[in-house]
C-alpha cells in the first residue's frame, strides 16, 4: 500500500510538469503582465519601463521565464499579487478556511440527503416515494447554481430573513468567541445549502441503482437463509457493496472542497478561493491566477489518487500488498 | 411429556402438502409448482431430479419463503416443519428458523458469499442471528467450524475474503455457515453442479458425514442421477411442476416406471458402452406461460403416450410398496372417475 502510494505520487509529477507548462503559456498568451499594475503610475517614462522589464526577467528567453517562476514555485514562492500587493500564498491562506467551511458543510448537506434518498430509492423502486426522489433530484441538477442562488437569496435573506445575504461573518463580533463562530455557521448555511442540496442528484441516482442492482445478487439470497433481517442486508450487506462505485465521485469532491465553488461563492459575496479565483481572472493578477490553477490541478490528482487508495479499502477484491 | 415425544417423532420432519408455487408474469400468475406433496423424514436424504426448470428450485425456495419478493408467491398448500405451519409465517418469524431450523447452500458458491465480508464475518452472523454468544465465541465457532468441513489453516482463513478461495473452498464455507446452528434440514440446490468432478465428490461425501453426525435431514436437489445414487435414501422425480415419480433410490433405479424416469436413466452416459452419440429426450420442458391444463405434462415428448394423456391428468399412485408414479400406464394412476367409466367400458391398462 505505502509502496503503492508513493509509485502514485511520483508518478504525478510528469503530470503536473506538463500542467505547469500549459498554465505558464496561457499566461503569457494573455495580454498584459504584472508590470502594468507594479508601475508607479506617476512614473509613466519609457526608458524606466524598458529598464524594469529587463530587471525582472521579462526580456529573457521563455524558457527561462518559465524556469524561474517554475524554481520559484517550488520553493514555495509563488509570486506577488498584483492587486493584493501581498505574498499570493498569504492571499490564499487567508481565503482558504472560508472555501473549506463551505465546501465541507456543502458536502455534508449532500452526503446525508443523497444517503437517505438513494437508500430509500434502493429499497423502494419504482414506488411513489422513489419515483418522487428522482424528479426533485433531476429539478434540483436542472436548475444553474446562479438562479437557486438568487432566488435563495431573494425568499430566504431578504423576504424571510432568515440567513444574511452575503459575506462570511459580521463584522461586529470579536474574532474567536462562540458569536463569532455562530454568525459563520449562520453566514456558510444559506451557501451550503444551495450547493449541498443542488448536486445530490448524482449521488443519490448511482446510489439507488447500485442497491437495485446489490438486491437481486446472490449474497443477498445468502444472507436471508442465515435468517439475516431485511434492514440490515440493506443497511450493511447492500449498502457496503453499493458504496464502491461512489469512491469515483469523492476523488473529484476533493478537488471541489479547497477549488471552492466560484459560482455560488461569488453570488454570495462569501469570501473564499472561488471568488478570489475569478477575481484574479478579471483583475489580470496572474500570479494568484497560476498559484491557484497549480493547486486545483494538483488536488484533482491528489483526489483520484485518494479515491483510488480508497478503492482498495472499501473493496478487498483490489486491495493493494 | 412422552406423549408429545412420541407425537413430534412421528410426525415427519417437513411435510409439504399440495403446494403451488407462482410467478407473476404480465400481471398474471402461472404456477411453477403444481400442486405439490412430499415428506421429508428425520435424518433422511431425499433427492430430487429433474431437467432445469421444472420446479426444482422454486419448490427449495418455497420451504424457506425466500421467493423473489413481488414476483414469486405461494398460492395454495402447507408447508408444516415439526408439525407447525410455516408457509404463512411473517419474515420476522421465518427469520428464526431460517438459519437455525432449515439453513440452504446453494449451486453457485461464487457468488453466494458477499465480496466484501470475511469468510468469518458471515459465519458469525449466522450463529449472532441466533444464539445469545460473544463475537469472540462465534469467532472461535466459524473457526472449529471451518476445520470441521475440512478447511487448512482454518484460523487464517477466517480472516479472508471470498475472492481469495476457491470455488471448492467457497462451497465448504457455505456449507459451514449452513450447519453452524446444527439445523434439522438442510436444502442443498444443486451444491455440485459448478463445481470440479474431482471436488464434487469431495463435497458429497462432506455432505453425507455431516449429516450423519448431526442426525440431520437433507432435501438435494440436483439433476445428477450419479449423486443421487451415491448418497440419497428417496428420490422425487420432477418434470414441469409436478412429482411424476416418488420411490427409494434403489427402486427407483432398478425398476423406474415413468417414461421421463426412464428416459432419464437412459441418459446417463455408461462407461463399458462405446456410443457415438449419447441419448436424449426430444423437445423441451413447456414453458411455464404455455403449460396444459390438463392430461399428462410429458405426453408431448412421451414416446409411449396415448391418447388419454391429452385429455386425463394421471395422479401420483401406488405402483409398488413405496413407489409412486403419476403415468396412465399404471391403473394407480387413473383418476378415480375416469377409472371407474374405463371399467365399465371393459377396457383395461397394462
């Protein structure tokens, strides 16, 4: 398994070589560099400018360019915001527990309608009840992120009153008291759920037929000659088979947990990585721009390799030596 | 207190009277088991035979009520266990016999055991579904039990997977998770039929020692005359639903009386006997939306059949001690009716 693993993590890094390539072309095919927004804007002269550029390295062979960034970034030096004027791993940083605390509230809300309606769904198909379930979840896949977003926030923050309709936590309470932690619980909740309850369809559907599918097998007829009651072959013979398939879908969940959800996160004006990342696009801050692209590519790798070690936990049949 | 032994020794082990089994199909139910009548007595062997898809399972499935739910259904007749009926009984009720009364193995051990539990997690269950012990203790149990049907390194395996053994293996764990309750019956489906020649002897004769043992009764269900010859006592001959023939196995051998029976005897390949091609019945089992109301079953693949057997159902009669068939051959098989008008007619059967 540790074998396995580390044979895993080497192999990414041709991967994520490749990826810093293409993330490092596309940023110099953009128009504008960072220089236009570090120049003294009462120091417009020519000749400052030209002198500049050949300081920080843009007169050089590309390839160089791409060396330096690229040593740099190893090091764990990714450059400067250009708007932020800070360090971008400090901007990042910053944003990062706001974009975990959603995603990992969304992905509970998710897990635990997805469980319940897929396990439902499973046990009873083709009734009412399960027929019902399909139809909110493929409503609730059918509807963009952007228009739940505005109408929860139009009934729930502004008719209701409900939940606040933006930020991530007021800013009259002092930092690290139970208020404090209570208004981002209150202020992460209208998001999560909107993204949580928004993406069950997947899980639920794969969920519902994998148990179908479970019922009819042989073990299950095994099970009921043992004298095994019906809840639990489903609640623990059934469901530990069906869980396998769903391993796929964490492994990009991962990646989605830290990326953030630059829809909604920009809709609620909450502050995480999904809002800094379109600001970056929109600002021209290319070094936040590249630092997080590098990240959500790495964690898409991370998380495949996550889902796939999990693989051979939840299944003995692919369990590695 | 003696009076109750005396009664519940009498009465056989399972009876099982006129059963009906049925399919739903198109929102109508046909019967794969017609009117169906056996016992089974303590520590007897009873076989039963028939080609693949006459009823053989689905009577099996029926003692134990594990019919495909929504689909399979008992329709008429009594299963009585121990002189209690229990074809009416709820799923929870059944759950307590299931297992530790009747337990089943089945034909296809590679696919019976669940992937991803421990040979000694699904052993335990069994025994935890029905004795008040510890885990530890239902450990130690799976692994004397898995010695006991002739498992190596028995507390290694205990902590495997399925996958990990054989098709041979998988099928002696089985049979441990079925007598881990030392159950009074065991239905066996056909525990041989995807198994190795070499390996199905083996499990055969771990069958017959174990039931032995434990004085334990046995319905083997198989279309293997060759296993029912080695290790059964009574033989119940199937086709289409119903018993054409009920007899001890070496009656049954010697002197078979239905048609069917015979043909199927004549089927079995013989060692001192060079053939080009081997013998067969033409035709095949009707299907279960297609079958005849009435007259014989087999009389459209019967090479000895009259006319009578279109139009006049036989029923099981006596055709010597202990030896029934369902043919318009024998008299015993005439229905009484039908009988009596023949009679008047001066006509007479074989």
């Amino acid at each position: 398994m540790l074998k396995y693993s580390l044979r895993r993590l080497l192999g990414m890094i041709p991967m994520l070589i490749l990826i810093s390539i293409v993330v490092f072309s596309l940023a110099k095919i953009m128009p504008g560099d960072s220089l236009s927004g570090e120049i003294d804007p009462n120091n417009t002269n020519p000749e400052y400018i030209a002198e500049m550029r050949e300081k920080l390295g843009y007169n050089d062979p590309l390839p160089v360019q791409y060396f330096n960034w690229i040593t740099g970034f190893m090091q764990g030096d990714f450059g400067k915001s250009t708007k932020y004027k800070t360090p971008v791993a400090d901007v990042i940083i910053e944003k990062l527990p706001n974009t975990l605390f959603l995603g990992i509230m969304a992905l509970v809300i998710t897990y635990i309608l997805a469980f319940l309606m897929g396990m439902y769904s499973g046990r009873k198909p083709y009734t009412i009840g399960d027929n019902a379930i399909a139809g909110i979840n493929y409503v609730m896949l059918a509807i963009p992120s952007f228009v739940a977003a505005v109408f929860a926030i139009y009934f729930f923050a502004f008719q209701l009153n409900w939940f606040p309709f933006g930020g991530s936590v007021d800013i009259i309470v002092e930092e690290g008291t139970p208020e404090y932690w209570l208004s981002r619980l209150h202020h992460v909740l209208l998001p999560a759920i909107v993204l949580g309850a928004m993406s069950t369809a997947s899980y639920t559907q794969f969920l519902r037929n994998d148990i179908i599918e479970n019922s009819r097998k042989d073990y299950v007829r095994t099970a009921r000659a043992k004298g095994t009651p019906i809840a639990k072959i489903y609640n623990v013979h059934i469901l530990r088979n069906s869980i396998i398939p769903l391993v796929t879908f964490l492994g990009f969940d991962f990646a989605a947990l830290i990326g953030g959800a630059i829809i909604t996160e920009t809709i609620f004006t909450y502050p995480g990585i999904g809002q800094l990342f379109l600001d970056s696009v929109s600002s021209r801050d290319y070094p936040t721009l590249m630092a997080l692209t590098m990240l959500l590519s790495f964690l898409t790798l991370a998380g495949n390799l996550l889902a796939d070690l999990l693989y051979g936990i939840v299944d003995p049949r692919i369990r590695m030596d | 207190m003696s009076a109750n032994y005396a009664s519940t020794h009498k009465t056989p082990l399972l009876q099982v009277k006129n059963l009906q089994t049925g399919f739903k199909i198109d929102g109508d139910y046909f019967n794969a088991v017609e009117g169906v009548s056996f016992n089974v007595q303590r520590k007897q062997i009873v076989g039963v035979v028939g080609e693949s898809g006459c009823g053989k399972s689905v009577m099996s499935l029926s003692i134990m009520q594990l019919l495909p739910e929504g689909i399979g259904k008992i329709r008429g007749g009594e299963i009585e266990f121990e002189g209690e009926a229990i074809s009416k009984l709820s799923d929870k009720k059944m759950n307590k016999i299931r297992g530790k009364d009747i337990s089943m193995i089945f034909q296809e051990p590679m696919t019976s055991l669940n992937p991803v539990f421990t040979i000694g997690y699904q052993i335990q269950e069994v025994i935890l579904n029905h004795e008040k012990i510890s885990k530890k203790e239902a450990r130690n149990q799976s692994i004397s039990l898995l010695k006991s049907v002739g498992i190596p390194r028995a507390d290694k395996i205990v902590d495997e997977y399925p996958h990990q053994l054989s098709g041979g293996m998988r099928q002696r764990v089985m049979i441990a998770m079925a007598i881990a309750c030392q159950p009074k019956l065991l239905i066996a489906d056909e525990p041989t039929t995807a198994l190795d020649v070499t390996v199905q002897a083996q499990i055969l004769e771990l069958l017959k020692s174990i039931q032995e043992a434990n004085d334990m009764s046995i319905i083997l269900i198989t279309h293997d005359l060759g296993v029912v010859a080695e290790i059964c006592d009574e033989v119940l001959v199937m086709y289409a639903g119903k018993i054409v023939e009920r007899a001890t196995v070496e009656e049954l051998f010697n002197n078979p009386k239905h048609p069917y029976t015979d043909l199927l005897m004549k089927a079995i390949p013989k060692m001192d006997e060079d053939v080009e091609k081997l013998a067969t019945i033409d035709g095949l089992v009707p299907s279960i939306t297609k079958m005849p109301q009435v007259g014989c079953r087999f009389s459209n693949r019967c090479p000895r059949a009259m006319p009578e057997c279109m139009t006049i159902t036989p029923q099981l009669g006596e055709v010597a001690a202990g030896h029934e068939t369902a043919c318009l051959l024998y008299d015993a098989s005439w229905p009484t009716e039908e009988k009596r008008q023949r009679e008047r007619e001066g006509a007479s059967a074989v």
